[in-house]
C-alpha cells in the first residue's frame, strides 16, 4: 500500500489542493487527510483514481506485471495471476458514483415499469426512495456541503455530510412507513393497497439511518474528541451502505417478478 506520504507528494506534485481531490475522489477532506496521515488505508480504486488524477505513468508498473506474468507462466500459475489482475482493475470501476448511477437507474426502471403495466403501488414505492436517493445524490455530487462549510472545520463539515444522509434516510422511513396514506393523497385510485413489500423497505432504510447515526456520533468523537482511532464506520461506510442498496435492489426485482405473476394469474382466471 502506498504510505500517506507519498500520496502527498504526487497531489502537490500535480498542484491539486486537498479541496479538489476531495471532490475528483467523491469524498470530504477529511478522508482526504486521513489517507495523507496515514490513519487510514487508501482503498484500491480511491487509489487508482488517485494516481489517474495525479496523471502518473503506469508503463513502470504495467512493465513489473507484465515480468512477474512472465514469471508465473513457467510454474503454471499464469492463468490465476489473469484472473486476479481482471478482478483487480474491475474493482477499480466500483466506485459510489457508479454504484450510484446503477441503483438510481434500477429505480427508475421500476418506476416505468410500475407504470406500464399501471401498478400504482410499484410506481409509489419506487418512485419515492428514487426521488430521495436522487436528491441526496445532486446534494453531495454538486459538492454544496463542502462549499458552504469551511475546509478547517472538520467537526462541521463532517456533521453536516453524515447528517444530512441522516435526515434523508429518516425521511425515507417514514415515507415509506406511511406510503398508502401519502399514496391515497396523490392519487384517487382503488388500487392503491398494503402490499407484502411495504413492510421490507422501511427497515433496510433503518439499517441505513443506524449506519449514519454511528458514522456521525464516530465523526464527533474523532474530530472533537481527538480519538482518532475511531473510524470503523468511516473505514467500511460505503460497503455498509452499499448492503442496504443490494438488498433493496433484490427486493425491487422480487417485487416486480410477483407482480408479474399476479397479473397473468388474474389474465389465466378471467378466461
């Protein structure tokens, strides 16, 4: 792993500010000065999106690679050095945007879908944990947080980032919570109906507001209470989050799979 120090280096190097690389690497400066410090580890793609900002030439490594290949195809290893290399540079594509980007677009495909076949529980369900992630989203990709906050103040700007999900996310619960109330006042359809999914979502969306509760109480006692070793929350908060959104997502699709099934069950009745 690459020591903070050297990261340093190459950002000054480039001439870009802590400021900036916070926001090329879709994350708060404090992340930014953590991985300088060396509290904690860089993960792999931040790392690769790092030296690509930094505008390095990757021909010394791609020669080391391709030499210790060369190496592993003479005892039979070649094949499982492939495979690692192609896990390795997929992973590097894995970021919060990306991941972002795929949920927001399932969601919104549930939405059409919902309104295609005129399932009007579908389309509110889906359509209203899209409307919040994506608002949430425009939020921090615009960078609004880091530009009304002062770079210095880490306990502020680290508050107001884990707050601000925080708020959302509770939001989302009780939307969800009360979703065929807020759904009858939207619309005037007879459809409109308690389904089996109600009661899923709004505790994956818990899990999530717990995760951020934890992540801003851990922020609080790092940057105001000096334990700097407090950042397990910080070190594994997108992969905490990111469970949440997997099993939201399978849960979309189960949804719309019983939907389907539903409806030709109705079609295969009424002949």
């Amino acid at each position: 792993m690459v020591e903070g120090e050297d990261l340093r280096a190459m950002r000054i190097n480039a001439g870009i500010t802590q400021q900036d690389m916070a926001r090329k690497l879709n994350c708060d400066r404090k992340t930014i000065i953590n991985y300088e410090l060396d509290v904690s580890d860089i993960p792999a793609q931040k790392l690769f999106r790092w030296l690509q900002c930094c505008k390095l030439d990757f021909s010394v490594l791609l020669g080391e690679i391709k030499a210790i290949r060369e190496t592993a195809q003479s005892n039979g290893k070649a094949k499982l050095l492939d495979f690692i290399t192609l896990a390795f540079v997929l992973s590097q594509f894995w970021d919060s945007t990306i991941v972002t980007s795929w949920y927001l677009l399932l969601l919104g495909l549930c939405t059409l879908y919902g309104t295609f076949t005129k399932n009007i529980n579908i389309v509110h369900i889906t359509g209203f944990v899209f409307v919040m992630t994506a608002s949430n989203y425009i939020i921090f990709e615009t960078g609004l947080i880091n530009n009304v906050t002062p770079s210095g103040n880490l306990l502020l700007q680290g508050t107001l980032i884990y707050g601000v999900q925080l708020l959302f996310s509770i939001t989302t619960v009780l939307i969800l919570i009360f979703r065929v109330q807020l759904s009858r006042l939207l619309s005037k359809s007879n459809s409109i109906k308690l389904t089996h999914f109600d009661g899923i979502f709004h505790w994956l969306y818990l899990y999530t507001s717990l995760i951020y509760l934890l992540g801003l109480l851990e922020n609080i006692a790092w940057s105001y209470f000096e334990l700097k070793s407090w950042t397990l929350i910080y070190d594994n908060f997108e992969g905490l989050i990111y469970i949440a959104w997997a099993l939201c997502c399978g849960a979309l699709l189960t949804m719309m799979i019983c939907s389907s099934k539903g409806d030709n069950t109705r079609e295969v009745n009424s002949l």
